[in-house]
C-alpha cells in the first residue's frame, strides 16, 4: 500500500532489446531518471534556487546521480561516469540536458507524456467499488450479522466477483490490444518518417515527425538557451524538439547556417532593448531581418561586411566559436 501512495511508473518490455541494456549501471539510471522525473509541472527547490519543471523534467546533478549508482561496496558511480552514461542517453534521443554542471542540470525526458498517458489510462474504478462493496457488506442487518454472513457471503463472492474480474479482464484486455496496435500505428508512422529523413535518427523528433532536427540542431538550441539563461537565469526549460525544429526551419527555408542563427542571437542578447524579447528561435526568426537590419548600422563600417566563416561539420567547435 505504501508503493501505491508514493506512485508508481510503467515500463516497457522493448527497453530489454536495447543493446544500452545490458548494462545494469545504464538500466539503473534510466529507471531512476523515470522515477524522479515530474509528473507534472511544479517548481522545485535544488541547492537554493527555484527550478521551474515542467512534465518529465528533473534538476540534479551528475554528482548527485552518481550517489544512487553504487557498487557491492556501497561505492558510488564518479561524476564523470554518470556524464558518459547520460551522453549515451542523449545519443539515443532518450534526453536532453541544460545547464551548468554543478549547479545544477535540468534533464529532459523526451517523449515523457506516452508514460503519464499510460499512467492515466489504467483503470480507477476497481479500488473504489471493492472498498464501497466491502463497506456496504460489513454491517449487521436486524442483528443477525453471523447467519447472514455465512449464509450471503460465500454466494456472493462465488457469484459476484468473478463475474466482475471476467469483466474487468475484458476490459483490460480490450484496452491492451487497443494499447498494442496504437503502438504499433506509432511505429510504423516513425519508422517512415526516419526513412525519409535519417538525419533526425541523431538528433530529436516527436514519433509522428511533426516536428524534428538534426543533432546540431539540438546543440544549437541547447547552446541558446545557455546563453539565455546569462540573462535570465528563471527561464523554464524549453520544449528541445520545437526548439531544434526551428533552427532546423531557418537553416532550410530561410537559408541561415547554425553560426549566424547563433551570431544574430548572441547579438540580441546583449543588446539593451532585444535581450528581453529575444527569449527562443521562434522570437528570432520572426525578429531576424529587424535583428540583422540594426546589428548592421551599429557596427563601425570596417565590420559591416565580415568573411563568410567556414565551419568544419565533423566537430562542433562552432558553437564555440560564437563566443569569441
């Protein structure tokens, strides 16, 4: 009963196929990461800040992480272990992470909602009509409590229970087969997608390909709302997946690379009146001409026109190259 009150989370089967899964330092964290994630948005209180979390989010640090991972000697997993084992995750598309390190690291759960939906979807009316049914029974009728029960209740149990439980296993069984095609629609609709563009496969995407970017996609929106943060550290955690579909909409229709959309964003940070209303990609592709159009007149006329930059996209020293 206590296990029922502090919550419980579901877990996959198909978690056992991952190569990742075998092992057991990987698996323990995972289930941890599920486990502390939030079940609803909230703001947490971590090494005296307040962290805004929405749905699937947790703050923690890669120290903190380490201290539930022990060995049979009660050793814990190093800091950097726990960071090896997170760029795993991250790899995989399973997370994402932001901020600084000891801080404190906002992880983000991607595509944490289908475990809150399967959460949501078990059955409710079970504990509730057993409780009232057993309240309803318990008490003495005209004073012969002992001959009505023995007499009613091996009748009643016989006759009514299994004809609920056979209900209710129908129902449930129902709802599987239910849950079991929707999964696999869900496969087949991001099966297809990936096929169509695999370049997402390393970066982020929602199951039905809505929205997606590569993984330079994800490191430029992560590199932004670092940056973002110098200017105001409350800022809630950003939906990583429409983050990177942005950049990824102003490389391929607006025609801008990853160092200008970070440059111009960099820019607007500092600037007095736009770093409060640069606050995400979607505010600056809107704002980008108006953006472009001032950092160009304030520049002295020897730096109107800067050398095109060449970027090496086996690395990704050009994030850091920003900040130069």
């Amino acid at each position: 009963m206590e296990n029922q009150k502090t919550g419980f989370i579901p877990l996959y089967r198909s978690v056992l196929k991952q190569l990742w899964a075998k092992d057991v330092y990987l698996r323990t964290l995972w289930d941890n990461l599920l486990l502390t994630a939030a079940r609803q948005p909230y703001t947490a209180n971590f090494k005296g800040r307040q962290w805004p979390l929405q749905t699937g989010q947790l703050v923690t640090t890669t120290a903190d992480l380490g201290l539930a991972l022990c060995d049979r000697n009660g050793e814990p997993a190093s800091r950097h272990a726990v960071e090896r084992m997170l760029a795993v995750f991250e790899k995989e598309g399973m997370i994402s992470t932001a901020g600084e390190r000891r801080k404190g690291t906002v992880i983000t759960i991607t595509n944490y909602a289908l475990y809150a939906q399967k959460i949501d979807d078990l059955p409710a009316h079970y504990p509730a009509h057993i409780s009232e049914h057993k309240a309803a029974h318990s008490k003495a009728s005209n004073g012969a409590a002992s001959d009505g029960d023995a007499a009613h209740n091996p009748e009643h149990k016989g006759a009514h229970y299994p004809a609920h439980h056979e209900q209710q296993g129908n129902n449930n069984n129902i709802k599987r087969s239910t849950s079991r095609n929707s999964d696999e629609s869900r496969n087949e609709v991001t099966e297809k997608f990936l096929s169509r563009h695999p370049e997402a496969a390393d970066g982020i995407y929602t199951p039905s390909g809505k929205s997606w970017g590569t993984a330079d996609d994800l490191k430029a929106a992560q590199w932004i709302y670092a940056q973002l943060l110098q200017v105001n550290a409350s800022l809630t955690t950003p939906k990583w997946v429409e983050w990177a579909n942005t950049i990824r909409l102003t490389r391929m229709q607006d025609h801008r690379t990853h160092y200008e959309i970070c440059e111009l964003l960099q820019w607007a940070s500092k600037d007095k009146f736009w770093k409060q209303n640069i606050l995400s990609p979607a505010s600056l592709r809107k704002q980008w001409d108006v953006l472009s159009t001032k950092r160009m007149h304030s520049r002295s006329s020897s730096t109107e026109n800067p050398a095109p930059q060449t970027l090496d996209w086996n690395n990704t020293d050009w994030i850091h190259e920003v900040t130069k």
